[in-house]
C-alpha cells in the first residue's frame, strides 16, 4: 500500500502546539494515521469548500486536502469544533 506524505502549514502547526498534551497526541495520532489512509471512515466533505475535508478528533477538526496525484496530504488547519469553522 503506498504512503502519502504529510505536511503541515504554519497556522495548524500553531494550532497544534497550543493544544494540551493529551489532546496533542490524539490530533497529531490522527495526521499521522492520514499517511496510510487519507480517507478513513468518518471524514467528511466541508460544504462550499471544494476539496476540503474534515475530521473529527473529540472535540476538535483536522482540515485537510488530499492531492492523490503528489500522494500527499495537506492539513491546512485545525481547532476546537466551536472555532475552526470561522
């Protein structure tokens, strides 16, 4: 099975390491379960956002982009489910 890369932009880095740890480690567990499966049970589509997904980790969003031709997976953003979608 191939591997997709990960990378991260700068706003979700900053986003993840404001994140308390045991949170951390469930988020960054998640983008780092992305790499073998892109498109795991559960994600969704974001509505008026072509490409764009979502998925849930408790409380918080990962927002990513798959780009199947580069075999990578962009995580653009993430947050609290109360925050991210603004």
């Amino acid at each position: 099975m191939t591997r997709y890369r990960i990378s991260i932009e700068r706003d979700a880095l900053q986003a993840l390491s404001k994140l308390d740890k045991p949170i951390r480690r469930r988020v960054q567990t998640a983008i780092d379960g992305l790499a073998d499966d892109p498109r795991p049970h559960g994600v969704r589509a974001l509505v008026g956002q072509h490409g764009l997904l979502r998925m849930r980790v408790g409380d918080y969003r990962i927002v990513y982009e798959v780009h199947d031709n580069q075999l990578l997976v962009l995580v653009i953003d993430l947050g609290h489910r109360r925050e991210i979608y603004r």
